[in-house]
C-alpha cells in the first residue's frame, strides 16, 4: 500500500516537475526540440577553441621538455632561467585547456596527474632519494605535474646557488636531474596523448554525439566546464587558500607557491578561458562562434528581466576586477589581506549559482557531479 | 525564478498528499495525547542544582573508534598488533604497547568490540552471532594489513588487491574492490552506534527492568533514588547514554545540531548528511527533540511519552542507515554508467554501502522487537551485491545497485530516487 502509494507521488511529482522546468527548457512548451543548432556549437568548440587550445598547450609543454633537456646537460643560472620562464608559459597555457576532462584526457585523469597541489613535497624527496617510483599511480598525483616542477625549479633552496647545487651533485646520475626529466617527460606524453587522439578521430566523435543525453558531449562538456568552474578555479585557486573551507587561511595551498609571484597570473590566466569559452570565442581571440552565452541568447533566456548571458558575462567581469586587486602572488595576499581573497570568492561564487541553476535548468542539462563526502 | 518557486510549491502540496496518504494508514483517532511535559530548549537536565547528564563512556568510545579509523588509513603506521588493539583495548596504560594517540584513552578499560553487536535487546541471548559480528570486523581489519598493504604502490585490478583513483583521492581496495576501513567505518556505525542507541539503551529492558542494589530502575526512578556516588537516576543515565552514541563528540553538548554532521564520522556525520538532503531536512530536530522530551519524561516519571520518543528515534536513526545504503549503492551506479566508468568512486561509494547495508541488521522497527532487515537478509542482499561475478565489485550490474535499492527502499517511507541524491 505503501509503496504503491510512494509511487504514485514520485509520478505526480516527476510530471510536475517536467512540467515546470518544460516552461523554460529547451524542449519547448510543446514538446519540440528547440531551434539551436548543438553540433554547430561542439564543431566551434572542437576546432576554434579545444584543439587550437591543446596544440598551444602541447607546444608550450615541448619547449618545457627542451629547457629541461638543455639544463640537464649543463647546470647553470642561465639554463635555470630559461627553464623556469619555459615552464610557466606551458603553466598558463595549460590552463584554458584544464577544463576539457573528456575522452582521452577523462581516461588518462589528465588534469590530476597535471596540476594537484600543494604538492607531496616529503614523498617527492623519497621518489628521488630512493630513485624508484610509478607516476602512473593516482597515489602519486601529488608528485608530478606543474607543481612538482614549482618545487624543484623555486623550492628546493633558498637562493639559486644552492638550488643549482642541489641539481650539480654526484654529476653520473643526480636524483634531481632525473626526476626533473621524468615528470616533464611524463607531461609531454600525457599532453600528446590527448592531443593526437582529439587529431585521431575524436573530434569526429565528440561532434557526432551531439544529443541532449546525459552523456552527450555538449551536456559533457557543460558538467566539466561547471565542476572546474566551481573546484578547480574557485575552490582550489581561492577559496580553499583562503580558508573559505577550513578553519583558517591555508596560504601553502596557492597554487605556483613555490615560484612565489605567479598565482595570480594563473588565476586571471583559468578565468579569462572560462569566460571566452562560455562566449564561444576562438582561440587567440580571432573570431566568436555559438557557445553558452549564444545557446541562453537563442532560447531567450533571462533572469530578473536581464538577459542570464549579459548577467554572467557582467559576473565574470565583476570577480575579474575584484582578482586585478590582488597581490601577483596569492600565498602572499592571504597573509597580508585575506578579505580581498574573500572578496574575489564571493563574486566566483556569485557565477556558480548563476550557472549550476538558471543556465543549466534553461538548457535542460543535469548536474552529474556532487559534492564528494570529503572522506 | 517564479517557475523555480511553483515547482516547490507544487513539491510542498504533494507532500501534504504523501502526509494524508500516511495517515489512513495508522488512523489518527486514537486520543491525542497531549503530553503536559515541555520539550526542554536544551538537552540539560539538573537535581540540586547540579547536571544529571553523563554520556562520558560513549564519548570516549567515538573517540577510539575514530582513531582505529584514522590508523586504518595510515599504511606507514599500522600493523595487526596496532589495529586490533585499538579495536579491544585490552591492555592500559603504562603497559599498553599500542597507546592512542588521545591520552584520556589509554587509562580507559573500555573498548570498542565489547559493545559490538552486544545490545541487550539483540544480542543477550543471542552470543554466537554476536561473536560472529565481532569476528567480522577483525577480519575486516586483518584484511587492511594483510591483503590491501603490501598492494600500497600497486595499481587494482579485477582480483587483485591494490590502490584506484577517486577523482584526486586515492583508494585502497580487495581484489573484489572493497575497502576495508570503510567496512569498519560504516559497519561501526551500526554494530556500535545504532545497536547500543535503539536496541539498548532506549530499550525498556534496560530503561526499566535493570536491577542495581534495591531494586528496578524503574522503582528507583519513581522514588528518586539516584545511583551510589552520582547525581543521576540509572535510568537517566541509561537515556543519556543512548544520546551519547549521536552526540557524544559534539561542540556544544547541550545543543549539539548546531554542528550536526561535522562531529564524528559516525552516526553524527551521517545525521548531518542526511539532513542536508531536501528530501529529509527535518529529521535532525525530530531526534533532538525527541531526546529531549523523553528525558524530561523520565524526570516526570512518564514513561508512556518516554516510550513514546523512543519509538520516534528508532525510526528516524534506522532511516539514516537505510538512506545512506542507497545513496552510496544509486551514486556509484551512475560513477560506474558514465562513458568512461569511474571505479574508484564507485568502489568508495559501494565500499561504504556495503557498511550501511551491514548495518541495516542493527536498525529496529518502532512496533516490534525485530530490525527492518534481519541477519539473513542482509547476507543475502550483501550477496547479490558481491556475486555478480568473481571478482566482487569489478563486476556489479547496474540492474543488481537497484534491486538491492528497492528492496531497501520497500520497507521505509521515502523512495530511491530521493535517497538516491542529496538534490
């Protein structure tokens, strides 16, 4: 009896609830497809945006591999600096590209074997001393990628000489070279990996799978654009620096802490791709072409009388400005002034609300992801 | 917005239907009992201007409970000899060769496995299968050392021991993908928590029959006769100790919902999580009040309202269990439908299911002396969950996530799908 009567409400409810979010939906009031052209959008988003971002990313990350491979046959000051300036051109270019977690990179767990951080600075030390280590396990995330390469290229001492020392011992087979050659060698592959599968036919797929399923590469690519949105930038960039979800501030968890100037650059860096991805503009800004903000404009989506596209896109201006006020090294801003670290998540966050309800409920699309239990 | 708004209007009036459905089920004309005690604001009880609360064994027992966690986790640490003390502590301090990390624990004799399976409801005739709970969990935490550690650095694969990514959280997994910690964890929160709470302490044979001394404790209340050497009446204390099993570890003792889910990762955590679901907000005060109430009838000697309130805990701490278990089990089944199937978060996911499906044994039916799920049921839809294929979890069908959901799902009040996310 029970039951039968559960499901009859669970019915009851799931028509109404079609039938509320049917008002604004994209199927229509009659039940019609809406007039936006999907695949349209994903062959702007695979040609003008994801794969020009990849093969800026990708060549970035080989002439990393380059300066790695030059300072590791000569150790100076000079070769340091090329490295480092190499390694945080690749850094920014691998931001626009962090938030593409599908097809080959949703297999490889590219972003996490990329950019976790703070990174495992004890078990760093123990890989090199020891000399044996498998970085394909998702143990190890925390010891490769960009900030593995912080910490040895900024933070292995406190002054140049020293850190070039580090890398000069025992010349035959330095711990610290090798390790060095073999966390930029395993981003190089893992970014060409990516890469020649997107070349290799994956465009085609991901343009091909261009319904409105759960599973269908537009409703994909909202949930990763929405999860790196809501994680990558606004929590780990700044909220969790911040404190926002810990009992304090936790400067050591800024992104770039090592190099010590950076955090800020990658931070702008993460939301000026979100933003022109949400617009549809073309890499390197040549060009606009149907993205989120054109698919709410079509279905005439608006909130409080303003148009949800102008609202966000204003958002992402407003949390802009309140970022442009931080100090270039976000470790640093948290110790002098955490309020304005404070200030730039609320405004981040502002855009969280604006996109996790009134754009994905006007574009008919499921969150797929929750909050993990956090244990 | 204003669509947003209808919708949950629209929510709030078939709720009002779920509510008048219930209701022609139990007929509502038996004669409202108006209780003439108050629900006290706080759960703070006095005799001569002194506190009668004390829940300090319960507190101390969370806290071994959650080191023997902590060190579930910790490779570099544990051992057989570690792990097992923390579960029985059978040796105190200055002997003590495994001390816990808290100090006020190694003077303790008390122990997390003596009150495992060990309710008297439940288990006082019933030794063997409380020994074979017990058992279990240390072959839970035998199995932590002496499968899943020596697999530390290796990566799991189907029948083979080892660690999986969980979006950037790392699991420690069986070869049938199981983790052990969580089998502890989640298992505890039954074996332990949810058994001493519903099937002990808030169980008349223990709130009244008990015999100290001179007399019934239900005589000894009645008279206002308190325990040698304490300010409180034994069935005072056995109440707080029921109260002590949710909110023993909280900030504010007294008004623990404050920080409701973020005390323990026990029954607490879970009351929180549960709480935070739309489809359940409420439950927390239910409890909270609950308790309160029926302490204050204990102090007014009215045990129909006591009975009363402990009919409503039991069945709103038995549906935290239920609910979690489909959760995890409706979770992981989309981790495991994606294009690219997320085991390790589906491993997690089920690994702390299969603790709530445990636990469902321990639950207990407000009308009867039975749980929603006895022993044998819970084998068999543990059963189903492991034997898909022979290696466990690597091979569960989505179809098996649901019928196991359903056949939960059937015995309570809410549905898989609003168990199923924290909407």
């Amino acid at each position: 009896m029970m039951r039968n009567i559960s499901l009859a409400i669970t019915g009851v409810l799931i028509i109404m609830l079609t039938a509320c979010s049917s008002d604004e939906g994209p199927m229509g009031e009659n039940g019609a497809k809406d007039d936006f052209d999907r695949e349209a959008m994903l062959v702007n988003w695979a040609d003008n945006i994801i794969l020009p971002r990849y093969e800026n990313y990708n060549q970035k990350v080989g002439i990393l591999s380059r300066a790695v491979g030059i300072f590791s046959k000569e150790i100076s000051q000079a070769h340091l600096e090329s490295l480092r300036m190499a390694w945080l051109e690749a850094y920014m270019a691998w931001q626009p590209v962090a938030s593409f977690e599908i097809g080959k990179a949703e297999e490889l767990r590219l972003r996490n074997f990329t950019n976790v951080y703070p990174a495992d600075v004890e078990n760093i030390e123990e890989n090199i001393t020891e000399g044996t280590y498998n970085l394909s396990l998702s143990s190890k995330f925390d010891e490769q990628g960009f900030p593995a390469l912080d910490y040895l290229l900024f933070g292995l001492a406190d002054s140049d000489e020293r850190l070039l020392a580090k890398f000069s011992e025992e010349d035959s087979d330095n711990g610290y070279t090798r390790y060095l050659v073999d966390i930029t060698a395993r981003l190089q592959s893992l970014t060409q990996q990516v890469l020649d599968d997107w070349k290799g036919g994956y465009r085609d797929v991901f343009i091909g799978n261009n319904g409105t399923s759960g599973t269908s590469s537009v409703n994909k690519i909202a949930n990763d654009f929405l999860f790196y949105y809501e994680k990558a930038l606004r929590a780990n960039k700044v909220g969790i620096p911040a404190g926002q979800f810990s009992s304090g501030p936790r400067s050591e968890f800024a992104e770039a802490f090592y190099n010590g100037a950076t955090s800020k650059a990658l931070l702008l860096a993460s939301l000026d791709a979100v933003q022109s991805f949400f617009n549809g503009e073309h890499h390197g800004g040549t060009g606009f072409g149907p993205g989120f903000g054109s698919y709410l404009d079509v279905l005439s989506t608006s909130k409080d009388g303003e148009q949800l596209s102008k609202r966000i896109n204003d958002q992402f201006d407003r949390a802009r400005s309140e970022a442009d006020l931080l100090n270039p090294d976000l470790a640093t801003q948290v110790g002098e002034d955490n309020t304005k670290m404070l200030k730039t998540f609320d405004e981040l966050q502002k855009n969280v609300v604006l996109m996790k309800v009134d754009m994905f409920q006007a574009l008919n699309i499921r969150v797929d992801f929750v909050d993990a239990d956090g244990d | 917005m204003t669509t947003v708004r209808n919708c949950s209007l629209l929510i709030a009036f078939s709720c009002l239907s779920f509510f008048a459905c219930d209701s022609d089920d139990t007929i509502a004309i038996d004669p409202v009992i108006t209780p003439e005690i108050e629900t006290p604001a706080q759960y703070t009880f006095e005799r001569n201007g002194a506190s009668t609360v004390s829940f300090s064994g319960q507190t101390t027992r969370i806290k071994m409970a959650s080191e023997l966690i902590d060190l579930m986790k910790d490779f570099d640490a544990m051992n057989k000899g570690n792990l097992l003390e923390f579960f029985r502590n059978d040796q105190q301090a200055p002997e003590d060769m495994y001390p816990y990390s808290d100090e006020s624990l190694n003077t303790s004799t008390k122990s997390v496995k003596s009150k495992v399976a060990a309710s008297q409801d439940f288990f006082s005739a019933n030794s063997v299968e409380s020994a074979e709970i017990k058992d279990q969990f240390e072959a839970w935490i035998v199995a932590q050392v002496d499968e899943v550690k020596p697999q530390e650095d290796i990566a799991a694969i189907a029948g083979t021991a080892g660690q999986i990514a969980d979006g950037t959280s790392t699991r420690y997994v069986t070869g049938k993908g199981l983790e052990p910690n969580q089998l502890v964890n989640k298992g505890l929160i039954g074996a332990l928590m949810v058994d001493q709470m519903l099937n002990n302490y808030l169980s008349t044979a223990v709130l009244d029959d008990a015999a100290s001394g001179d007399g019934t404790n239900r005589e000894k209340n009645d008279a206002g006769t308190v325990e040698e050497g304490k300010n409180y009446t034994a069935m005072e204390h056995k109440w707080d100790e029921a109260y002590g099993y949710l909110y023993g570890t909280s900030e504010d003792l007294s008004k623990p919902n404050a920080t409701i889910g973020k005390d323990d990762d026990f029954l607490n955590k879970y009351m929180g999580r549960v709480e935070g679901d739309a489809d359940f907000t409420g439950i927390a005060e239910r409890v909270f009040n609950a308790f309160k109430l029926g302490r204050a009838a204990i102090v007014a000697k009215d045990y129909a309202v006591r009975d009363e309130q402990a009919t409503i805990i039991r069945k709103a701490v038995s549906e935290i269990i239920a609910i979690r278990a489909v959760y995890y089990l409706q979770q992981a089944k989309a981790s495991l439908t994606m294009e690219t199937p997320d085991y390790g978060a589906a491993f997690h996911g089920l690994s702390e299911g299969y603790g709530f499906i445990y636990s469902l044994r321990f639950t207990r039916k407000s009308d009867s002396n039975a749980p929603y799920f006895v022993a044998s049921e819970v084998d068999d839809l543990l059963k189903q969950l492991m034997e898909d294929g022979d290696n466990g979890l690597w091979d569960v069908k989505e179809a098996t996530l649901d019928v196991i959901s359903n056949a939960i799902a059937d015995k309570f009040d809410f549905t898989v799908a609003q168990a199923g996310s924290t909407n």
